[in-house]
C-alpha cells in the first residue's frame, strides 16, 4: 500500500468541484485515508512549494493557493501516487490527455484544479505538512 498528498486547489474548491474529483478517486479504486479544508497563509503556502522558491511563477503561485480554502487528502491504495498523477493529467492543462482532472476543468497553467505528490519521498514530506499519523485513517 502506497499514500500520496492529494490538494483540491482554491480554483477548484470555488468552482465547486470537490465532488467531481472525490468522484474519480473514489471510482479509481483509490482509498481516501484523510480529509480536511483549510486556508493556508502565504507563507503556509511559500513552505508547501519551497521546492520551487527560484521559479519564476512561486510568487504567482502561492498567492494563489493562499487565496481561499483548499482540500487536503491523504489517498491510499496500490501504485497510488502514479495512479493520482494519471488521473490529474499533465501541469500545463493544454497538454493533459483527454479525462482527465485538468484537461476538463483546469482554466490556466496555473490554476489547474489539483496537487499531487510526485515521488515516495515527497509524499511523505507533503502529507506530514498537513497530517499527524493520528488523523490518517487505516
Ligand atoms: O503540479 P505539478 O506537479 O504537475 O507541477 P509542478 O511543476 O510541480 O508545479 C507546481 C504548480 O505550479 C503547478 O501545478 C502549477 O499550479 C504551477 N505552475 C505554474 O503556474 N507555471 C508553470 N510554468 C509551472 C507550474
Ligand atoms: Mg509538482
């Protein structure tokens, strides 16, 4: 069993879409093992994407994900954090294959609907940003 840190980004939380993408995990067989919604501050949101300090988009970006509620989830289940990527799609929306999460929702490169953890060590690190082992259902 694998876990990965899945975000529901302001865009998609406003946009009423929380459903629609607990809908495709749920149907893809993955596990929701923890849930919460939160505002992060900027600098909540600057050491979530510290990552990406240089890039010329990390002002731009955690300005945006400061700028209302998100959706954490911790999601479980085998190859899980593959899985999750596949059914984001890619970054840039334009390019994300057909059904899935951005390609249908996602209005800009930026504001793309979703987070996902990208390896093993950095979902580790991004689930224990937002989740003691005691809120993480088993
Ligand atoms: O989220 P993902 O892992 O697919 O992409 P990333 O390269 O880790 O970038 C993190 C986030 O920064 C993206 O999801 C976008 O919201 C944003 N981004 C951006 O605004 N402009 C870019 N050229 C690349 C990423
Ligand atoms: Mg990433």
């Amino acid at each position: 069993m694998e876990r990965t840190l899945s975000i529901i980004k302001p865009d998609g939380v406003q946009r009423n879409l929380i459903g629609e993408v607990v809908k495709r995990f749920e149907k893809a067989g993955i596990r929701i093992a923890a849930m919460k919604m939160l505002r992060l501050t900027k600098q909540q949101a600057m050491g979530f994407y510290k990552v990406h300090q240089e890039r010329p988009f990390f002002e731009s970006l955690t300005d945006f994900m400061s700028s209302g509620p998100v959706v954490v989830m911790v999601l479980e289940g085998g190859d899980v954090i593959q899985k999750n990527r596949d059914l984001m799609g890619a970054t840039n929306y334009k390019e994300a294959a057909e059904g899935t999460i951005r390609h249908d929702f996602a209005t800009d490169i930026e504001k793309n609907v979703v987070h996902g953890s990208d390896s093993p060590a950095t979902a580790a690190t991004e689930i224990a940003y937002f989740f003691s082992e005691l809120e993480i259902c088993r």
